[in-house]
C-alpha cells in the first residue's frame, strides 16, 4: 500500500526540472548551452533560466563565460563523492570490480534500472591501452546493451515492450531492430544468466553482463567490456568465471 501511494503522488514540477537539468548535465561530455538545456529538459527558456542561475550561483553547476556552456558543479561533485565515501555496498562493488578486471584484464561496470534506461554507476577500467570509453552517471537504452538486457530479463514482457521506444535507436548495423527480437533475447537471458552486447551499442566492441540479486531482488547488472579482436573462446570464458564469481560474492555479502 505505501508503494502504491508513493507511486501515484503527483511529482513537483520545479523539483523534477532541477533533477532533469542535473541528468542532462551528467551525460554530457562538452557541457550544454542554455538551448541545449531547454531542449534536452522540454521546458521553455523562461522557466530554466532562473533554475540554472540559482543552480550556478549555488555552485551545483558551472558556467564557462567563453563557451556559453553550463557542465556540473564543485557541490554536486562533492554530492557525489560524499555518496561514494558512505556507501559501503559500493566499496564491496568496486573491490569485486577490480578483482573481475584483474582477472580478465577487460573494463568491468556496473548498471542499475534508471526510468527505463541503464544508468552506469560504477566502473574498473582496463589497463590495456586500448578500452572502453565511458562515463559514470551516463544512461543508455537497454535494447541495446547487456546490462539492459539482463536487469529488465524477469520483467514481464509488457512492462518492457513499454520501456521501448519504436522505431528503436540503432546506433550499429548490429542492433536489434524491434521489441519482437529483444523479448527473444531475454528468454536467453534467463536460461543461461548471461546477457550480451555482440557490437549492438558500439562497432568492434562487445560485453557479457550478469545480474546481481539482493534479497532475492535482481538490482543491479555487472559487464566486461573489449574490443571484439580480444574476445577469443578463452577470454570469454574467462569473463564468464569471472564474472560468475563475482556474483556469488557480492550476493552473499548483499543478502
């Protein structure tokens, strides 16, 4: 019942806008004009104007004078850091983290359902020269990544035909084209505990993803990440032992 009421209390509409501008300014690499801000929340100029000047006065954001740009601030910066110092699930996630990228030698990342998209809060990154590039706080759609794939593989099939916007981004040859195969993909998914990325999200790249559970919860989705030209049988099957036991663990000292 309290779930229930929480979920039909009418949200806050200024409140919503400052979170909205804080996502937008997150998966943002360059930083973003005030237009860009409007267009990415879908508010007008009128109403994010004085949000973004409360929010860079404040310091939560910060404005380059030269570029017109606004890109996160110091105080959500240390928002953040201070969140990663008390937080003690995710100090046993990135030890686990590491010990899978040791182990494989490949990036490893952690994922959680974010408004139906995967919002990536954690990563080890790879000591080969050439990795993954990516960015903690950014969000991706899950048709199209691992992680994606095996957050959303219990979730019944209309919850995630909803989560899907046709016709679907397809930012390579080799990502799926309707809802029709990921709903085929995620039968997979639950049979082997494994979810894949074969170049769908970026050419020449691939990833295998396992979910994690927490109290029986399916929360959070762990991947390795390499470029195609490593990924031989052994490397796979390394990842895939890897990651397994990096599953066991971190679920029993979750539970």
């Amino acid at each position: 019942m309290e779930n229930q009421a929480r979920e039909a209390r009418p949200q806050h509409r200024s409140t919503m806008r400052v979170l909205d501008i804080l996502e937008a300014l997150a998966n943002s690499t360059a930083g973003l004009t005030m237009a860009d801000v409007c267009r990415e929340v879908s508010a007008p100029k009128g109403s994010i104007s004085p949000i973004l000047h409360t929010m860079a006065d404040s310091g939560y954001v910060a404005y380059d004078e030269s570029t017109k740009r606004y890109t996160i601030g110091l105080k959500t910066y240390l928002l953040g850091k201070s969140y990663d110092r008390e937080s003690s699930s995710m100090g046993l996630f990135v030890a686990a983290m590491r010990e899978v990228t040791n182990a494989c030698g490949e990036t490893c990342q952690l994922g959680v359902l974010d408004h139906g998209r995967v919002l990536y809060v954690a990563k080890v990154d790879s000591p080969q020269p050439v990795r993954l590039t990516s960015s903690i706080g950014r969000t991706l759609p899950i048709h199209y990544t691992a992680i994606g794939k095996v957050l959303v593989s219990e979730l019944p099939e209309a919850e995630v035909r909803s989560m899907l916007a046709e016709p679907l981004e397809r930012p390579t040859a080799a990502t799926i084209h309707c809802a029709d195969e990921l709903i085929a993909q995620l039968g997979e998914v639950r049979e082997t505990g494994f979810a894949y990325d074969r170049e769908e999200a970026t050419e020449a790249v691939q990833c295998i993803a396992v979910g994690i559970r927490r109290h029986g919860v399916l929360e959070y989705g762990l991947s390795v990440t390499t470029p195609s030209y490593r990924l031989s049988p052994e490397k796979r099957d390394r990842i895939k032992s890897a990651l397994t036991r990096a599953k066991s663990h971190l679920e029993l000292a979750l539970a």
